[in-house]
C-alpha cells in the first residue's frame, strides 16, 4: 500500500504533539502500552493489505475493472473499492446516474 508522506504535515503534527498535555505518564508501563497499541495497529494494517489484495485479484478478473483503471486518476486500488461497494452496475440506468449517486455520497478517496 502506497503512502503519501507530507514533511510539512509531519512537522506540525509534531510540532502540536511537544506543546500538548501529556495525559499519561512516561514510565515502563506506559511505554509497554503504547508499544503495544502500536504492534495492534501494524498487525492491523497488514490484515487489511492482505484483504485489499485478494480483493484486487477478484477484481482484476471482472470486466468493469480494466474500464476503471482506464479511468484518468482510478488505480487498483480505488478501482477494486468502487467495485466492491457499487457491485453490480447494471442496477444503474446510465453512467450519469451512477456518477450523481457516487458523488452524493462521496466516499472514496485514497
């Protein structure tokens, strides 16, 4: 999974975290909190790599798909999402109606 990294973003997230109140105190078991909370959130995130990549190989295999990756600023990614949540497009009368009902509720991004 791509990220997208902002020194600039970075720097006052940083910036805001030192002139904040700390709320726990900095001792052994807080950091064994925090580092597990942390371990958490990776096995959780490759969980999710894992499922996003048998969802792009199901994907992959369905016609609409090579049509959103044609798509200007669709990659696999957010291709496989919007198949995934629109799942069947022939529900839709045209492809206007699909934008209008997507854009309504504008849900994806990456």
């Amino acid at each position: 999974m791509k990220c997208r990294y902002n020194a600039e973003k970075a720097i006052r997230i940083y910036n805001q975290a030192r002139n904040s109140i700390p709320i726990l105190s900095c001792n052994s078991s807080t950091k064994l909190i925090v580092q597990e909370a942390v371990r958490m959130v990776r096995e959780a995130e490759k969980s999710r790599d894992k499922i996003l990549e048998h969802m792009q190989k199901l994907a992959c295999a369905l016609p609409e798909y090579d049509i959103m990756i044609s798509m200007c600023g669709i990659g696999p990614i957010l291709a496989t999402r919007m198949i995934a949540e629109i799942c069947d497009v022939r529900r839709f009368h045209s492809s206007s109606a699909l934008i209008e009902q997507e854009s309504r509720e504008n849900r994806w991004s990456e």
